[in-house]
C-alpha cells in the first residue's frame, strides 16, 4: 500500500501552519510534505513532527523570490552564487535538522528568447553541484516536471526532459518528482509512464491530485486506485504526496475530503 503524505502547504488551510502537522496526524498520516519551511525554525518544525509521530518527506529548495513571481532559480543564468548560497546555508540544514532525505529543487521560469540550451546546461550543472552536497547527508536533490497551464514559462514540462537530465547529470542522488496531476496534463498515459520510468530506480517521489481542477483525487479522470495499486505491482516504495486543494473549503473540509483515503485503506486491509 502506498504511503500517503500530506501536503501541509495545500491542506488544513484553516489551521495556521504548525497546528496542520496534529491535523494531518489525527487524519492518519504518517508524513507530511510543504513547500517551503523557512519562515519557522528548523527546530519548532522538528518538534512538531516529533510530537505527532510524522515523517518529513519533501521540501523545496529556496526559489528565489517566490512572492515576487519567481518559480525557482536552477535553471537561471547569473544566479548560480545565489542557488548555491540557499542550498548550503537554508536547504540542507533544514534537511538535517528535520531528518527529510529529498529536497526539490525548482528549475524557473525561462526567460523571455532565452537559449534554452544555455539554461539547460546552467540547470544541470547547478543540479550536479547540489547533488554533490546532498550525497554525504545521504540526501536525495528532486527535480520535478511542472504543466504549463498552471505555471506558464516553467523551464521542465515532460517526464523524459527531466530523466534525460537525470541521465546526463549522471549523479545516483538525483532523482525526479513524479506528479500524476502535471503528467496527465502535460502528457497522460500515466500507468505506461509508471511501467516505464519506476523500474529505473529514478522516480524519487509520487504526488497526486484529481485532474483537472485539483481537488482530491476522486475526483476528475484520473483512475486513482488503479493506479495506487499499479504502484505496489511496481514494487513503489517511495511516499505518495498529497499536493490538492479540498473542494470543500473551510474547517474540516481537508478531513471531510479524505474518504477516499479512507476508503484506500480499508481495500488494502481486506486484500
């Protein structure tokens, strides 16, 4: 059965951030997932796991200025100093402190006539330098294939550009994010997608959301539980990220969306 983390930056939106981890536990996760940490200390977050019995599953790299519209700067030419100064000084610490053994890192926007072959080597030496930091810590770097209709101009769309990267990087910690959600937009047939990506040993982490409005994943046309239980014929061991927006807003609307978890989990205890 997969294991499921909750995504703390979509989910509990009722709650302030640090109450969602006591939500997510008593809701039966084992993990969470977030965005970004860094606006709490390491420590207060590492309490908060602690005291619920939750694993940190992933987070993302700083993206640059997030609030200014940025999407991550990997990928971006002249920025190099400034990834690597927020991978070092605020990612890995994190991580460590934490006990997280994936950190994503956002590729970026491309620039309006940027060679993109110029951003691509930027991106996959910035991807090897990282991978290189993260590999003693026994840490995994994450690059993750974005669609387009939500984040226009993002760098990596497709499930092959970011294993041909993967490929060329050559680094055995760099792994790639897996989102059922983007991949169908962008290129659907996802079990063919699994058959082929998963046997490689280069999916590093699976999320999930009903397609097309983003809302929990029975919802829309995405087969979810067929494709749960496709994972564990694959022999997935990974978390499954739980990266949707509750259709029903408000309190206990996270919980109230989670019968299809529920539902999940007494099949497989019956199989």
């Amino acid at each position: 059965m997969p294991r499921f983390a909750a995504n703390l930056s979509m989910l509990y939106p009722e709650h302030g951030f640090l109450d969602r981890f006591a939500a997510a536990a008593a809701d039966g996760f084992d993990a969470v997932e977030y965005l970004f940490p860094y606006a709490f200390a390491a420590s207060e977050i590492a309490a908060r796991l602690q005291a619920h019995g939750l694993t940190q599953a992933l987070f993302n790299a700083p993206p640059g200025h997030w609030d200014g519209g940025e999407r991550g700067i990997a990928c971006l030419p002249g920025r190099q100093a400034e990834f690597q100064q927020g991978f070092l000084e605020q990612a890995l610490p994190y991580a460590r402190t934490l006990g997280c053994k994936r950190v994503h890192v956002v590729a970026g926007l491309a620039p309006a006539g940027a060679d993109r072959a110029q951003l691509r080597d930027i991106y996959c030496a910035n991807l090897a330098w990282a991978a290189a930091q993260a590999a003693p810590e026994g840490i995994e770097v994450l690059i993750e294939p974005i669609n387009p209709r939500d984040m226009p101009g993002f760098f990596l769309n497709r499930q092959d550009d970011a294993h041909a990267v993967v490929r060329d990087v050559g680094a055995a910690n760099l792994k790639v994010q897996f989102d059922l959600y983007h991949a169908q937009i962008v290129e659907g047939d996802l079990a063919m997608k699994l058959r082929q990506w998963l046997p490689t040993g280069q999916v590093g982490h699976i999320q999930i959301a009903g397609v097309p409005e983003r809302h929990e994943p029975d919802t829309g046309e995405i087969n979810h539980p067929w494709l749960f239980s496709l994972l564990d014929q694959l022999g997935y061991g990974g978390f499954v990220g739980c990266e949707y927006r509750p259709r029903q807003p408000g309190p206990g609307g996270t919980s109230a969306g989670l019968a299809w978890l529920r539902r999940w989990r007494d099949t497989a205890a019956a199989a």
